[in-house]
C-alpha cells in the first residue's frame, strides 16, 4: 500500500523551481501525496500541482530563455518593481478558474497580512488569488489588496508551513526547505542552454534595483526609458545573439585566485558577496530572515523527512533557470529519500 504524504513546500525565489524536481522524484518512488501546504513560490507549484497541470507549467518554464524572461517583466513602482500580470496570467491560462475546495487534494497557501500584521491561510476561494498573494515578494511583486488588507509574500512570517498539514493523519510528512546553509556539496547541473541573454536581464534588475528609492515622477519618466529600452532590445536581438557566448561553453566550477568560486555552470556563487543593487540587498535580507524563520519552524514542528535545498545555488530572481534548478531538486530529493528508505530497511 501506498504512503500517503503530507508534502510541505517553503519560499525561496527562483530556488521553488526545485519543488518540481522534488515532487517528480516523490511520485517516482510510489508514494501518495494527499496533501499539500506552500508558502511564495511553494504555494504556486503546490497549486498548480494540486490543479492537475504541473507538467504543462513544467514544459512552459523550461522553454523560457533569458530574453523570455525579460518580456515578462512588467515594471512597476509601486511598492514592487514587478506588477506580475504577464507572470500569474499565463499561470492562470494553464490552471483556469479553479476555486481550492475543488481541487483534488487539500490544499493550503499561506500568505502574510501587512495591514493586520497576521499570517494568513487560503483553504478555499480562488487558487489564483490565493497563490498571487502568497507569491509577492515583497520588493519584487507588487503586493495584493484584499478588501482593507495588503497581502504579501508569507515567507515573511511562515517560510516553511508545516503546521497546516500537521492535522492531514497522512504517514508521512515531508518538508522541502529552499533556505539551507549546510548542503555545500550540492551544485546547479550543467544543461545546454540556448545563447546567453544573462547580461541583459542582470542589467535590467539591478536597473529596476537601483529606481526603487525615486519618486513617483521621476520612476514614471524611467519607465517610460525602461520600456525604449525593452523594445530597442527586441530590435537588436540577431546581431547581439552572434556576439553571445552560450552557456555551455562557460568554465565548470573551479576556484579562482582573488575572486569568488564558480557554480558548475559557470556563474559566480553568492556566499560572501555583497549586494549588486536596493533590490538584491532587500532579497538577501529577507532571505537571512526566512532561513533564521525557518529553522524555528523545523525544530517546533520536526518533518519525518526534511529535504534540504541549498539557498546559495541561485540568486532569488534567477527565474530564468528552471531545467537546472528542477534537476538540482530531483537530485536532492533522490539523496534524502535513499537515506530515509535505507535507515527503515534497518530498522525493519
């Protein structure tokens, strides 16, 4: 008979692309998941995995390079520098209109709300909405208004929500914590990739990091500049993609004299560096504080197993790197279930 699994999917930016790796490998194995609790980009996998599309999300995130990326940037200055429309309305296109208690397994998001200073669960209503409010990042997405109440990211106070599914009676909880600082030997794999657009879209957030602080007239006058520069990057694309180097063809992980180690893909890891802009020094402190957060939730609330995903394998808005990250939980969630298996064969 199958286990059945309380599955438990916590916050982390870009790194939530690894739930997907995770959840692939959990299935693999036979086991039943029948229910799911996620916060930010865990309650989004969560949901659509609970509505039935996960691979449609899969193959549509896979198939996004860098330039992809940028034209689902839609600027905004306020109180986020990402509106998110072009995001959560393809999101919505592959789910539909879906309300939680209709989806096939329980399901919870939990979201933060700012007005009331409270956490909050979506157990019904629209899943949209729900995985809309608990993905906005605060700094990157603009937040969501709820009546009288301002909705953001509920990795604030709840980065990873296992206290949800505490009740489910499942046999197995399992928790993926996308926050961790002791898994060093993990790296990105190497994956072909199409012609690097990586400069431009580094360039375009730590521009949108940089005009978080203006005001109002002078942020609409640099989006309208923004929005030139969108549309002459469109313009130029052939002779700028002959100039590009892939990333294949980029040094494997090695360390550097005087300078920061190298991931396998070539991209520098970030331990140890420094904020390029407003918006990355935000998202390295909210990341400090969701992994200070997070450990108080694993010890209140012990998981049967705990998968741990290492928060230095990409920065939180690298969403341009899904096959690798997706591979990277795969692999992770392979490693801690062989561990978990072999110490019940023993103790059997």
């Amino acid at each position: 008979m199958k286990k059945r699994v309380a599955l438990v999917l916590g916050s982390g930016g870009a790194r939530g692309y690894a739930h997907i790796g995770v959840i692939e490998e959990i299935e693999r194995r036979g086991y039943d998941i029948a229910c799911i609790a996620g916060c930010s980009m865990g309650a989004v996998v969560g949901g659509i995995y609970a509505a039935g599309k996960l691979e449609d999300y899969r193959n549509w995130i896979e198939s996004l390079d860098y330039l992809d990326v940028l034209r689902l940037v839609d600027v905004s200055f306020r109180l986020g520098a990402i509106r998110g429309e072009k995001v959560f309305g393809q999101i919505r296109k592959i789910v539909g209109e879906i309300n939680i208690e209709d989806l096939r397994i329980p399901y919870t998001a939990v979201a933060t709300d700012l007005t009331n200073q409270q956490e909050i669960w979506f157990q019904e209503g629209c899943l949209h909405q729900a995985m809309r409010a608990s993905a906005a990042i605060p700094s990157l997405f603009t937040p969501v208004m709820q009546g009288n109440r301002m909705l953001v990211d509920g990795g604030i106070l709840n980065p990873l929500p296992i206290v949800p599914v505490v009740s489910s009676h499942c046999d197995l909880i399992i928790a993926v914590n996308l926050n961790s600082t002791n898994q060093r030997h993990y790296q990105l794999p190497v994956i072909p990739r199409p012609p690097a657009f990586k400069s431009r879209f580094d360039s375009l957030i730590n521009s949108l990091g940089s005009k978080l602080p203006f005001r109002r007239k002078q942020a609409e006058q640099l989006l309208a500049l923004e929005q030139e520069a969108l549309k002459a990057q469109a313009a130029d694309i052939n002779p700028w993609i002959e100039s590009a180097e892939p990333e294949a063809q980029q040094p494997a992980a090695a360390p550097e004299a005087g300078g920061a180690p190298k991931s396998a893909t070539g991209s520098f890891i970030i331990d140890n560096v420094g904020p390029a802009s407003l918006l990355d020094l935000i998202n390295q402190s909210f990341e400090v504080m969701q992994t200070s957060l997070a450990q108080y939730k694993i010890a209140g609330y012990p998981p049967d197993i705990l998968i741990n995903v290492p928060k230095r394998v990409c920065r939180f808005f690298e969403f341009y790197k899904a096959p690798e990250l997706i591979a990277l939980g795969r692999e992770i969630a392979r490693d801690t279930l062989d561990r978990y298996e072999s110490e019940q064969s023993r103790d059997a």
